[in-house]
C-alpha cells in the first residue's frame, strides 16, 4: 500500500502543471523576447498573483509587486503570458527609474499557461519570477465580445479613473513607502483578431487598446504598451505615490483614436 501510494504521488508530481525558470518553451521564448539577454532569479524581488485557475478566462485578473534590488532601480516591467497568441501582453516602461512599482491588471487567458514578469533594472539587468495559470477552456482570445459591436463602439475610449490602496500597504511589502494605487478602467472591445461576429460569422477586425500614458502632476510617470491579451473593458491598476495631487490618462488604440481623463485626488 506504501510504495501504490509513492507511485501515485509520483506520477501527479510529474503530471502536474508547474512553473519554473527552465520551463518548456521558456528559455526560447524569453531568448526571443530578450535578445538573448541572460535572465536572472528574481523571485526574492518579484511577487505575481494570479489565480490557480480562472474562473474567466475571458478576464483574468493578474497582478505583481516589484522591487529594484540594493542599489539599483527599475527601468521598466514586462509581463508576459506564454502561450497566449501575443505573449509580451503588457509592458510597464517609467519615465523616472523607480525602486518599487505594483500592477493589476485583466487579461485574457487563452489556454493553460505559465506567465512571467520580468524586471529590467536602469543598469540592464534582468530579474524574472512567474507563476502557472490554469484555465476553464474558453479559448479567451477567440471567444466572442461580450457586447455587441456596435454598442462598444458608442463608448469607446471612455475612461474612469479610481483611487485605492495598494495590496500589502502597511505590511513587510510596503518598506516604509507610502503609496496609493490608481484604477483606470477604459471602456473598450479588445478585438483580437480571432473572433467571429456571431451574425455574419466573419471575423472581427483586430482592435485593442495600444498604449495607455498616465501622467502625475503635469509630468510623466509610466507608460504601457498593451496587446490582444487585455481584457475586453480593461482595467489597469498601477501604484502611485501618496503624494500625487493630479493624474492624467491618455489612450491610443490601435486604429489610432485617442481619449484622455483627468483626476484630481487633492481631496484623498
């Protein structure tokens, strides 16, 4: 009964979907991505959240703190969603190095997958950790809009800006550093490319969010280039100082229309 037992732990130890630095496909992927830039462990100084397995695969709320090891600052913060269709799904790039930068962010999980997040410091190197999302077999980047078309487009590019607390503020995360975290939700369809209209059964031109610039206090704090893997109506989260009496938004899709928010938080 002992050695069925091991034999059965075994075999689900070596069935199961886990993630790790040499995980297949991994080493070429971030090769490809990075330029063959060597990748360090950085597991210490990235934390990624993501469910053990989506509920909506169609958005997928996946979120990571960083932070700049001694002596160094962040430049920028790739996300990357292995086997989704466009892998490199978000990339966080700051206008000032920062030490530390926290993200949420909802995506569109395709397939089971794992995902990393991988830091680049202002003196080149790069950090990388991850995490294995398993996923309700949607096929997110094909599944059909949850509005229909005609309708998204009346409110595309319509923006709203919210203020939060980052996750861990005031605990071992936060290191002294006070901080507020800033919801931006945009109001459009995510066209993939890979959806079909459910009435004329053609697919749906490919149209996503491509950028989003966000601005504290009349200078510029960070931007994000985006991909097929945000969520339809994304909302992305960022950290911001506590300090921050203005924030500024600017959107570019795809198709080149361009919106803009402004929020004062004088009063938070």
């Amino acid at each position: 009964m002992k050695h069925a037992l091991i034999a059965v732990l075994a075999y689900l130890c070596a069935t199961a979907p886990a993630w790790s630095l040499d995980a297949p496909g991994w080493p070429e992927l971030a090769a490809s991505i990075f330029d063959g830039r060597p990748l360090q462990d950085g597991s210490e100084l990235i934390t990624v959240d993501s469910p053990y397995r989506s509920s909506d695969d169609a958005r997928t709320l996946i979120s990571a703190q960083v932070e700049a090891p001694r002596g160094a600052m962040l430049g920028n913060v790739t996300l990357v969603l292995d086997e989704n269709p466009m892998p490199v799904s978000a990339v966080f790039s700051f206008e000032r190095p920062l030490p530390r930068f926290h993200f949420q962010t909802t995506m569109r999980i395709n397939g089971p997958t794992p995902l990393h997040v991988v830091a680049e410091t202002t003196d080149g190197r790069l950090f990388v950790s991850g995490r294995y999302v398993k996923t309700s077999g949607q096929g997110a980047c094909a599944a059909p809009p949850g509005t229909n078309p005609d309708e998204a487009l009346a409110t595309l590019g319509d923006i709203s800006i919210g203020i939060d607390r980052v996750p861990g503020a005031g605990t071992s995360l936060d290191l002294g550093l006070r901080e507020r975290q800033v919801d931006v939700d945009i109001s459009h369809p995510s066209h993939s490319g890979m959806q079909m209209d459910q009435i004329s059964l053609l697919f749906i031109p490919m149209r996503y969010v491509e950028t989003i610039e966000v601005d504290l206090d009349g200078a510029g704090y960070v931007e994000m280039i985006g991909s097929i893997s945000l969520s339809e109506n994304p909302r992305v989260s960022l950290s911001v100082p506590s300090r921050t009496q203005s924030i500024d938004v600017t959107m570019t899709d795809t198709d080149g229309t361009v919106s803009t928010a402004h929020k004062s938080l004088a009063g938070y």
